[in-house]
C-alpha cells in the first residue's frame, strides 16, 4: 500500500529532510526514547498499524501516549499538521532525530514553536480535544485537561 496524499507535502518534506518526522520508528522505540523526557516532549512518526498514517508520541501526566492522527485534524481548508501542532498545547518540544553514517541515532530535543512558527499558516490557538477509552492503541483524542 502507498502512502496517501498529503496535503501541503512540501512542509511534510521539510520535517523529514531536516530529522522532525523520523518515519520508521516503532512505538516501543518512541516509548524508550520519550520516556525520561519532561512533559508535552512528541515526536512523529508513521504508524505501525494504521498504513499511511501518522501517530504523535508524546509524554503526558500519565506516561508516553500515542495519538493517530484524525482526519479532521487537518480538515480545514488550510490547515497543516504544522498548524495543528503548533494549536495544541500538549506538545511543547519536537524531537529530532538525526541518524549518524555508523546507524546510531541522536535525539535533540527543541521548543516546537522556535523550529516550527516560520511555518505555520495561522497564529496558534490552544486546541484540545477528549481523549478517548477502548482498546484502540491510538489515543483518537487528546486530554481536554492539558497538564496537572
């Protein structure tokens, strides 16, 4: 299966070029990678079970959490996965991701709004959304409460 179409792919280009969206990362990797790292910390990635679909794992109050992307998280008209990052306050610092010519990847971790403002097609407003119960995997919606 391919990857579906990606709305405004040149910024999508620009998050893998420079190390932002890893692509290729387990969960398990995300996990051991986030987890002594301070609250709203997220990376991106491409989900495991979901083809063609992108998962934020990010440290919460309650531990790493992995939320997939919704459609409707970029449904406005112009809104980017940039915009939707920078709306949300759950996410704070980006990881990137560097690999090194010997396979060793390097984590940096930076304030989301210094890597990503240039790029963001609307001023940010704090957005959340419930998260979801069940057994999906993904949280499907993000905590309302933001951080305790």
């Amino acid at each position: 299966p391919s990857l579906k179409k990606i709305r405004y792919q040149k910024y999508m280009l620009w998050l893998f070029e420079n190390g932002f969206l890893p692509g290729f990362i387990t969960g398990k990797e995300a996990e051991e990678q986030l987890q002594n790292e301070t609250q709203g910390t997220f990376l991106i990635r491409l989900s495991e079970r979901v083809d063609g679909e992108f998962v934020i794992s990010y440290v919460h109050q309650s531990g790493v959490r992995h939320y997939l992307l919704q459609p409707d998280d970029m449904a406005d008209k112009k809104k980017t996965l940039i915009d939707f990052l920078g709306q949300n306050q759950l996410f704070l610092y980006i990881m990137q991701i560097q690999t090194q010519p010997s396979g060793k990847r390097l984590f940096y971790k930076h304030n989301k709004d210094k890597v990503l403002q240039k790029y963001y097609k609307k001023a940010p407003k704090q957005v959340a959304k419930n998260q979801a119960a069940g057994g999906n995997p993904y949280d499907t919606r993000l905590p309302q409460d933001g951080w305790h």
